[in-house]
C-alpha cells in the first residue's frame, strides 16, 4: 500500500514538474521562472558596487536562498523521472546543474557567485509554458542550415585565418616594435581586428607602407563580412523548403521539424499524420 502510495505521489509530482499542459505544471513553471528572474537580478545587483556595499549580506542570503530552493528542486526532478541519465545529461539537466553549481563552488573561489547568471538560460523553458512551440520551428531551419553549410563556413574561416595570420606577420615586419607590433601574435591580434572593423585603435600602423596594408585589410574586411550571411540565408531558405516538404504539421506541438522517415514527433512524440 505504501509502495502505490509512493508511486502515486512520484507521478504526481512529475506531473507537475516535467508536464506543461496541466493546470498544476504551467503554475508550478510560472513560480520558476519568476524565482528564475529574481535571482539572476539579486546577481546584478550585487555586482554594483554601493549596492554591494550596502546590502551585501542580503544579498548573500537571498542568493542562498534561491540556491537551496534550486537545488531541491533539482534533486526533485532526479527522484522523480523514470529515465534518470537521459534528463541528467539532456540541456535542461545540465542548465539545471549549472544553475546551482556556481554557489556551492564560491565556498571555494571568491566571484564564483556571479556565474549563476547562467540561470537565465533556464528562461527557454517558457516557450514551452506560453504554447510557443510553433515560433522554436525558426531554430530548426537555422540549426539545418548550420548543419549543411558548416563545411563552408569551416573553409571560410580557414581561408580568414589564413589572411590574418599572413597581413599580422607583414605588419610585424614592416612596423617593428617601434609602432607597437612587438610580436606576430600581437600583429595577428591588430590584423583580426581591423578585419572584423572593430578597429579598437589601441596599436595602429605609422608608416605609409604599414597604412597600405591597413587599408587593403579593411576593405577585404567589408568583402569577407558578406560572405557568410550569404552561406547561410542560402541554406536557410533550402532548409526551410526541405523542411515543408518533408513532414506534415505535428498536430499536438505543430512541429514542422522531422525526420524523412520519421512516424511521431521528434518534440513531442505524438504520431504523426499520413
């Protein structure tokens, strides 16, 4: 009796925490979300300097306090889901890790506290909760789209750092360290950001033959900035026809991302219509 007690309170609670169409499991994610926020604000807060002066014990309470119910809740998720390792090592598991991870380890390293920023990753859950599955089917052209260009773009930042690598080490040598290019990493440094137009100015060329080169590199930087835009709008839009084509609209989450052979939802797991 006490072992369908047991059993009965496990699904319940799983209910609750890994299924969003229940009353029960969209409040019990609205609560998360908003302790979600508040922490990531109490970090933010804590970084200003007169605050920190003022209320760093408050802040240091409240951090823990968002800790403990975190970690409970985290602890909570492991009891009560039946495929332990697959939601262990899955994105959310190991946000959720993440998430309380930082606290435990400032005991130990000073600052460490101010990596919990990374609870805000925990946010994408409310997609989820708000029913926005449909509006995540964008990730999924742009994911594809990473996945057929990525030997472009691997090629295309080989023959960048290439160029930088070539106009860093002619710098080296046409400026010296007189200008400030005391060595060919740091030539390389100058030559990545004047090719990105970022153009910091903290070491620049003063001879002719040094602002020629600087030029060329700016120019061949606007050029090269085109270039994966490119790539991946084209893959974009053949992702997005390969996709369309491929699978009828999940008729529960209304995923449009499947396999070619695929019989049920890859988001949801319900069976998808002939």
């Amino acid at each position: 009796m006490n072992k369908m007690k047991k059993h009965s309170l496990k699904t319940r609670w799983y209910n609750i925490i890994f299924k969003h169409d229940t009353k029960a499991g969209q409040q019990f994610d609205v609560w998360l979300l908003i302790l979600i926020i508040l922490s990531v604000l109490v970090v933010c807060l804590d970084s200003i300097k007169q605050f920190n002066i003022r209320y760093a014990s408050v802040f240091l309470a409240l951090e823990w306090i968002f800790t403990a119910v975190f970690t409970i809740e985290y602890i909570v998720r492991i009891l009560v889901v039946q495929k332990k390792t697959h939601y262990l090592f899955s994105f959310y598991g190991i946000i959720d890790f993440l998430s309380v991870l930082p606290s435990y380890l400032s005991i130990v390293y000073a600052g460490a506290q101010f990596l919990i920023i990374i609870r805000v990753l925990r946010l994408l859950r409310v997609f989820r909760i708000l029913k926005l599955v449909r509006f995540t089917n964008a990730s999924g052209y742009l994911m594809l789209a990473l996945k057929h260009s990525r030997e472009k773009i691997i090629v295309f930042l080989g023959t960048v750092l290439m160029i930088v690598t070539v106009m860093g080490a002619l710098m080296y040598l046409v400026e010296g360290t007189e200008s400030g290019f005391d060595s060919i990493p740091r030539s390389i440094y100058w030559a990545i950001v004047t090719i990105t137009t970022v153009g910091y100015g903290d070491i620049a060329p003063v001879t002719v033959a040094g602002q020629i080169i600087a030029a060329v590199l700016m120019i061949t930087g606007y050029a090269i900035i085109a270039v994966p835009t490119g790539i991946i709008t084209a893959e974009m839009t053949r992702a997005n026809h390969q996709i369309e084509n491929r699978k009828p609209v999940c008729p529960k989450c209304e995923s449009m991302v499947h396999d070619a052979d695929a019989r049920f939802c890859k988001r949801c797991g319900e069976k998808l219509p002939l």
